[in-house]
C-alpha cells in the first residue's frame, strides 16, 4: 500500500470529508486499496453513477468468525444482500477504469463476505443493526488515513 492508494468502504458510523485516522473506525470493506488514474471528483462522481438501483439500507450484524492467516482475525458477519451489488458494482466500475485492485493482483480475491473487523477498543454484536446511507473513498496518506469522498446511496 503506497500513499494515494484508496479503497472504498461502508463505516458502521458516519464521518466526514477530510476525516483523518490512524487506527480503522468500524467499517465493511466493499472494495480494498485500489490504484486507479482519475481525479477524486471524478472517481466519486464515476462511482455514484454506476450504483444503479443503490438505495438506503439497514445492515444486521451476524455471528462471529475469524478470517486472515491463521485465522487470528475476528469479525462480526453482517447480512444485507445491497452489499453483494454495491461490492460488484463498485469493481466493475474500477475495471472499467483499468484500475489496479490489490487482492486482485496479489491473487488472493476471495468470495466477497461482508464483515466487520473488531478493533482494539470498538466491537458490534450480534443483532446490532447500523443504517448504510452513504460509501466513502478513503486515500491513504503513509501515516494516517483520509476520508476522500463521500457517496451517498
């Protein structure tokens, strides 16, 4: 992951353009760090148009899993079937654009199984539910992360 690269996900509670993190907020990946050559006006103006049919949506946190190597990270499952669109409609946006997608490249895509990450200090659990009204472009910056863009649904 170098500066400038950026990905796209859903945060469980809203932020702001220009937000800047070092440790993640409670997020759902739809898309991981990406390389693509278009402005951020753009690239945010490009993606709103091509999640056709995209509306609010309430997400319900699931079960508990462990993913990764080793499977030493934990997650919180959610269910919301607009997030298997907002996922393929977002890469074939990114494709359309010749844009480099890191679990592409390095060849470890998996099926696409939304989730949340615990974090050291913020969790969800079971039966929770959080409103998904908006994506945020988030760039990579070396030591902190940014909130680039905000797409709303």
């Amino acid at each position: 992951m170098r500066p400038g690269d950026r990905l796209v996900c859903v945060f469980v509670r809203p932020r702001r353009v220009d937000n800047r993190f070092k440790q993640w907020p409670l997020h759902i990946t739809i898309v991981p760090w990406f390389r693509v050559d278009l402005p951020a006006v753009e690239l945010a103006s490009g993606l709103k148009e091509a999640l056709v049919g995209s509306h609010p949506f309430d997400v319900k946190v699931g079960e508990e899993a462990w993913f990764g190597y080793r499977r030493h990270k934990q997650v919180s499952l959610v269910e919301a079937e607009p997030l298997m669109r907002l996922e393929g409609q977002t890469r074939r946006f990114l494709h359309v654009h010749k844009a480099w997608v890191v679990d592409e490249a390095d060849k470890t895509r998996r099926k696409f199984r939304p989730h949340v990450t615990v974090q050291q200090d913020d969790r969800l659990q079971r039966g929770d539910v959080f409103r998904c009204d908006r994506l945020y472009v988030v760039e990579q910056h070396g030591e902190y992360k940014e909130v680039e863009r905000i797409i709303n649904l």
